[in-house]
C-alpha cells in the first residue's frame, strides 16, 4: 500500500496524522477515503484503498502561481 503524504491543508502532525477510513455515509458504502484528524480534511472516495491514498497524494502543480 502506498504511503500517505501529509496533509496539504494543515500538514498534519505525528499525533494526529492522515488516515485511510472506510466510509459510513449510505451514499458511499464500501468506499474508502483518507482523512486528516487535525484539520478534518477529507479526499475523494474510492472503492479501493490505494486509489483513495493516490487521490490524497495527489497535489497541484503550483510552478509559475503568485501565492
């Protein structure tokens, strides 16, 4: 299974990092999603684990944007 990258919102912590969950809501049963437990972001569903983590790892190319 793929490593999970930190939040790209809070950047997460050792004592609350992202995790993979199994969806409860009935829209999305039998999905998974990867979570952040200090800033409750939350990734796209997936039916598969490693999707829902390569959804959360994926990140914006920000070369050339004015922050």
């Amino acid at each position: 299974m793929p490593e999970l990258l930190p939040c790209p919102f809070c950047g997460g912590s050792e004592r609350y990092p992202a995790k993979i969950y199994a969806c409860e809501s009935p829209y999305h049963k039998n999905k998974f999603f990867v979570g952040c437990d200090n800033c409750a972001a939350q990734g796209q569903p997936s039916d598969k684990q490693d999707e829902a983590i390569s959804f959360w790892n994926t990140r914006a190319d920000l070369k050339g944007c004015d922050r």
